[in-house]
C-alpha cells in the first residue's frame, strides 16, 4: 500500500503536476504536523477555489478589467508556486501574459485551460492525500529517503 | 542591554525569536508559519495588515522581526512596511511572488532588511535572525558613540548659553564627525553616501513652488529636480526630501488638526501618496520610519484638533497661545526645550513632558506641515507667512538635518536610523527638528548667536509662530548655522518632540510638532500646527520667548534637550523595549553633548519618536 501511495505521488510529479516545493513541504511534516501538507493543500482548494470564481465573474462580466485580473492571478499564482502546483502555476503565468497584452481572448482560453488543470491536481491530490491515509500516518507523504 | 549582554543573550537568540508573519494568502501563511516554526522561532501570523499594526502597537516589544506578504488588499506590504520601521522600529523582511527589482527595490528604499521571494525556503528562514541582531548590534554601537559625546556634552549644558552654545557647538562638531563615521559605519552598505543636502528655507521654497507648479500627485522628483534648477541637488535628494515632505502632509491631513491653511490641506491631502514614493533615496530608510512616527506622533502630539489649516490658525488664536504659555511654563521637562538646562544634563524629562503626543510622534507630525504650508501660508496672512516661512524652513532643515542628523545625530539618532532602516524615522524628525528649532530659534531670538535672527520684522513673527516663520527670513545663516547644528540636530528631534511635549501639554502640536514637522515634511501627518504653534505660542507668550529666545540661541541644546527629554519621557513611556532604552539613553547622551543647537529640539523628540513609534 505504501509503495502504492509512493507510485501514486511520484507519478503526479513524473506528470508535472507537482514539483520541488511540493517535496519541502513534505519535508516540512513531521509528527508535530502529522498532515501538514494535506492541511496546507486544503488550504490552497479552498483560496483558489475563492480566486477562480472571482476571476470568473470578472471574466463574465465582460468589462476586460486586466489589471485586476493580473492582480488575482499574480495571487493565484503565488499560492500555487507555494504548493507546488506546477502546471497550474504554469497556467497561471500564461493567463498574466495575456493579460499584460490585453489578449481578452487569450485571457479566457488560458483560463479555462486553467480550471481545467486545477480540478485535475485537485482529484488527483485527493485521491493521493486518501491512499496516504489508508497507508498509515507515518508513511503519508513522506519522500522516499 | 551592554553590548556583552547583547550578544550574550543573542547566543540563543535564533531560538524563540518572536515573528509576526503577515500574509492575506491563507495557503502561504501556513507553510511560512510551519517553516519558522521548523526554525525554532515563535509565530505569530495574521492575514490582515490591520492586525498587525495592532499586534505591533499593542506591544512592541512582543516581536523581534516582522514577515510581510507585499501584495495585500487591504494595506499595500510596503505601507506597512514603513509603518512598522517608523513607528516601532523592527526589522520587516518583505516577501513576495515579485521577483521583479523594482519590487525589490522598493522594499529597500522602503527601510525593508530583507527582500524574499515566494516560495520561501527554510534556507532562508534560517538566517532572517541575523537581522535582528544587526539592528540591535547597530543600535548598541550608535549608543557607544553617544556615551562619549554625552560625556563631553555634559560639561557644556551646564555651562552658561554661551558656554554651550560653544561646547554644543563643538561637541556637535565632534559629533557630527563621529556621527559621520558612525553613519558611513552604519550606514546601509546598500546606501550611497551622499554629499548632505542641506534643505534650507530657501531651498524648500523652492521645492514647494515644484511641487505646486506640478501638482502635488503629479510631482515626481525628476521634475521637481528640473523646476528648482538648483546645481548640486540630485534627485535622490529630491525625491527624499518628496517623501518627507508626502508624509509630513499625510500626516497632518490624518491629524486633521494641523493648523495648515487650506493649501496644507490639499498637500496633505495629496501626501496620502506617502506609501509609495519611488523617489527615496538612501534616506527612505528613515524617512519612512521618521513619517511614520511622526505620523502616529502628531496624531498623538495632539495636533489633531488642529485642522492643517488650522495650524495658522492655532498660532493666531490667542487660545493657543496661551497654550503655549502654559506650557511653557514650568513644565517640568522644560517646556519649550530650552527650559531645562537641568533637563539637558539628565534627559530625564520623560516625566515631565506632558506628551500630549500620545502616539508619540504627533508633535513631529506636527510640524511638518508647516514646510508645506509654507508658500500658501506666505500669501496669507503674516503668521501664515511666518508659519509657511517657518515650515519651510523647517522642512528644509528638516531634510538636511535629517542628513545632517543622520550623519551626525547622537548616536541614537543614527542609530536608530541607520541600524534599523525602519527605525529611522525616529532620527529622522528628530533631526530635522532640530533643525529647524535651531532655525527658528534663531529666528525667533533675534539674538540667536548662532543663527541670525530674522529681520525685525521677521522675527517677530517669528515669534510668534514661533517655529516656522523665523526660518525663512535667517534661511541662510540659519541653514548655515542650522548644518552645523547637524549633529545636534538629532537631537532635535527628540527635542522637538519632547519640547512639543512640554512646551504645550495642551498644544500637543507644539513646538515639537512644529520641529518634527519641518522636518519631517513626510512626515505630512505630523501636524506642525502643533510643533509649530507651541513654538508660536511659546513665542508669543513670551514666556518663552526670551527664555526661548535666549535658549534657542545660547542653548539650542537646552530646548533641545528639554525636547528631548520630553519626548523620551512621553515616548519611553509607551515603549519600553531594551533596544529602545539604549536608544534614548543613547539620545539623551546625545542631548546632553549639548549639540543642541536649535535644530535639536527635533533631536529630544526624536528618542521619544522612536520609542514612541
């Protein structure tokens, strides 16, 4: 099971969709934080979850505003950098681009491709963070040493 | 704290270092939250910049470093940034997704020691504690350097106004040239030194008249560089002297109280700009701080019932006179600051000021707008005039005596300006106070050796506003005489602040306000109606008048140190942090070296400034 929840992480960061950081905030869990990282990924769900719908809504509502789109990505961006979450983090750069272009529609494209990548880490962290749980506390995200 | 103690305690220091991290994004809070705590230190995390400032206000000593996130919504990282540097004088270590130099960049001119970018590494964490140390290390070496002026400065308080005039002067001398050394020792490494500019009346009208030309949102250094044409004046200075002068109007338009005229108000209004000023120069450091405590400081000074117009006003009503009047009176820590020869020795005025400045920095504030206020207050009425005069007299000073007081502020003054870039502002009104006390004593005392008097007419008025009017007529001796007070002039602001203190417990502006003010200038909020007015008043009241006359010439020291000695009184009171301790003692040294010239009123205000912020 263990070696599972093992294959299962070393994959999402073979797929690019975890990267170094993801491995210091492992670091970071010890048996004061037993689930610090899935604590710290709840978080980010949740705050970005938050941003994207505002980003949404500011997207919708048509009125291209990019420096307020630029400043939430820019926040987006952050969290995700801080989590380790690469591709969206990729997405997330991408989208400022065409922001600071004042590319609406690449504004849009982007972001949609970047909702898209957000749910996907977001199963996929889920899935792991339960397997980890099913394997034991001490094995939970814990790199291979 | 010795230095052994220091650094003894600093042994363990890494461990338990007390951090309050700032972050609006919940995610990276935790995981900056995690790694300090990985790193042994004790957290402290809020998302809200507005809870910081409480945290930080409620205790300033609960905290040994500060962590903020740049972007936040509701306070700009860098405001508060400043805010902390001036007001309690910690190190900030800015953090940020921004691996843009400009971001970076503005962190430093900001007074922020360190600059990280997210995502934090523990690595990094690791060596935040040194900057703690270096602050505390630069402000134990700024209070080494004080002790040895203080002890040829004693000698010459207690001598005759003549005598210290003399021993002032020449301890500030020395001063100023320990004080340079001092500085470039201290000096950010990151800072250029820069020849000191020395912001005489003249030189601020100038600037003024920039900066109105262009508009006061619009004034960017460079232009305003361009419009003044003046040779030797680089824009860093400008910019800086910008900053100062942002702050002194932001200041007195949050006092409200400011007895500035109408135009104040609309400098003050505009100075809302104080955050971000790109134009710092290697000053920012302090400037921000210094705004920042001058800001609270005028707040507290008391200069808030004093609309910024309402500064001129202040100093015209005879209510404020007579406010200063009783201050001026046997306050025990020497009204108007040159009232206490004793208090000189002792730089114990702490108690006795009356500290209107609650914040501390108020009085400061205070005086700031006077600068700004100083070509509308010329068209108006003569006190305005005066009061404009003095203001930008102030102001100028205030922006040399900065220089002139970081460089040769007592060591308190450099110190906490130097040593802790958010500390500076501490130094930084005080200095410039003092400054500008020293002009305006001049000014107002005719008789002032050391600057000469303004025309009769002038220093009537003077008098009467006491603090900014002199200024203008005597820019020049005063300037003059104001450079050399430099090393007094850190003095000042203490002085200037505790002289506000004293000199008006109910002014609160008073006369510190008034020397903060000027120099502040950045210190928009300081509320030079307050400094100013007391100085008016005091003048007026004639109480001080000839005392202060004959103190502000013979012993700018004296009202300095009396300033001073308020000020730490008003502003020891609220903090009582070890490192501040040192600093005040470090100021009063200063005090005592007699380097009070004038300009020193800022000085005394100065340490209670920097304890009080």
């Amino acid at each position: 099971m263990q070696r599972q929840v093992a294959l299962v992480k070393q994959s999402l960061f073979d797929q690019g969709y975890l990267d170094e950081q993801f491995m210091e905030l492992e670091d970071l869990q010890d048996d004061a934080n037993p689930n610090f990282v899935e604590e710290v990924a709840t978080l980010y769900f949740k705050d970005s979850a938050r941003l994207i719908n505002n980003i949404d809504q500011a997207l919708e509502r048509g009125s291209f505003d990019f420096n307020r789109l630029d400043s939430y990505m820019h926040q987006f961006k952050g969290s995700s950098t801080s989590i380790g979450a690469s591709k969206v983090k990729t997405e997330c750069t991408m989208f400022r681009e065409y922001c600071r272009a004042g590319n609406a529609e690449g504004c849009l494209r982007t972001f949609q491709q970047l909702k898209k990548e957000h749910a996907t880490l977001r199963k996929k962290l889920e899935h792991y963070f339960q397997m980890a749980r099913q394997a034991g506390p001490k094995e939970t995200a814990r790199r291979p040493k | 704290m010795t230095v052994e103690q220091d650094f003894v305690a600093l042994d363990q220091f890494p461990v338990g270092m007390r951090v309050l991290a700032v972050d609006d994004d919940q995610t990276c809070l935790r995981i900056l939250e995690t790694l300090l705590h990985r790193c042994q230190y004790h957290v402290t995390t809020t998302n809200q910049a507005q809870k910081a400032l409480e945290l930080l206000r409620e205790n300033k000593n609960k905290f040994d470093l500060v962590i903020s996130d740049v972007d936040m919504p509701d306070m700009d990282g860098f405001k508060l940034l400043e805010l902390v540097g001036l007001e309690m004088d910690l190190p900030v270590i800015m953090l940020s997704a921004h691996s843009d130099p400009k971001y970076v960049m503005k962190g430093v001119t900001h007074g922020a020691c360190d600059y990280l970018l997210k995502p934090v590494r523990i690595e990094e964490l690791k060596n935040i504690w040194q900057h703690v140390v270096r602050s505390r290390f630069d402000k134990n070496r700024g209070s080494n350097n004080g002790e040895k002026r203080y002890g040829s400065g004693n000698e010459g308080v207690g001598n005759s106004d003549q005598n210290n005039g003399r021993a002032n002067r020449k301890r500030k001398d020395q001063y100023n040239e320990d004080e340079d050394d001092e500085r470039d020792d201290n000096d950010d490494p990151s800072a250029q030194k820069k020849p000191r500019v020395v912001w005489t009346v003249e030189l601020h009208k100038k600037f003024v008249a920039a900066v109105n030309q262009l508009g006061f949102e619009k004034a960017m250094p460079k232009k305003i560089l361009d419009l003044m044409n003046v040779e030797k004046l680089t824009r860093e200075n400008v910019a800086s002297h910008l900053q100062k002068f942002r702050l002194y109007l932001k200041r007195i338009s949050g006092n409200q109280q400011a007895l500035m005229a109408n135009s104040d108000l609309h400098f003050l209004q505009m100075s809302s700009s104080l955050n971000g000023l790109d134009g710092y120069n290697h000053h920012n450091r302090v400037i921000p701080v210094g705004n920042g405590q001058f800001h609270s400081g005028a707040a507290a000074a008391g200069m808030r019932p004093f609309p910024p117009n309402g500064i001129l006003g202040r100093l015209n009503t005879p209510s404020g006179i007579g406010v200063v009047r009783s201050l001026s009176s046997p306050s025990p820590g020497g009204g108007m600051f040159l009232q206490n020869q004793t208090d000189l020795g002792k730089f114990h005025h702490v108690s006795s000021l009356p500290l209107n400045h609650s914040d501390g920095g108020g009085n400061i504030l205070q005086c700031l707008p006077m600068p700004l206020e100083f070509d509308q207050l010329q068209t108006n009425r003569n006190m305005n005039n005066k009061i404009i005069a003095a203001n930008s007299m102030a102001f100028p000073s205030f922006s040399t005596t900065q220089q002139n007081s970081l460089m040769n502020a007592p060591n308190n003054n450099l110190l906490v300006l130097e040593g802790h870039p958010q500390a500076s502002p501490s130094s930084f009104p005080g200095h410039q106070i003092n400054k500008r006390l020293e002009h305006w004593s001049n000014a107002v005392s005719s008789s002032s050796s050391t600057l000469p008097p303004p025309p009769g007419q002038n220093s009537n008025i003077i008098h009467h506003q006491f603090d900014v009017s002199p200024l203008p007529h005597s820019s020049k001796p005063d300037s003059l005489e104001w450079n050399t007070h430099n090393g007094s002039s850190s003095y000042s602001i203490p002085f200037c602040d505790s002289a506000a203190i004293t000199l008006s417990p109910t002014l609160d502006t008073n006369p510190r306000a008034f020397c903060r003010n000027t120099d502040f200038d950045s210190n928009a909020n300081v509320q030079p109606g307050g400094g100013f007015y007391d100085s008016m008043q005091t003048r007026q009241a004639g109480n001080y008048g000839p005392a202060t006359d004959a103190m502000l010439s013979n012993n700018p020291k004296e009202g300095f140190v009396v300033g001073q000695q308020k000020l730490q009184s008003g502003f020891m009171g609220t903090e009582a942090g070890s490192l501040d301790d040192i600093v005040n003692s470090t100021m009063k040294q200063e005090q005592s070296q007699g380097d009070l010239s004038g300009g020193d009123l800022g000085y005394g205000g100065f340490s209670s400034l920097r304890t009080c912020i």
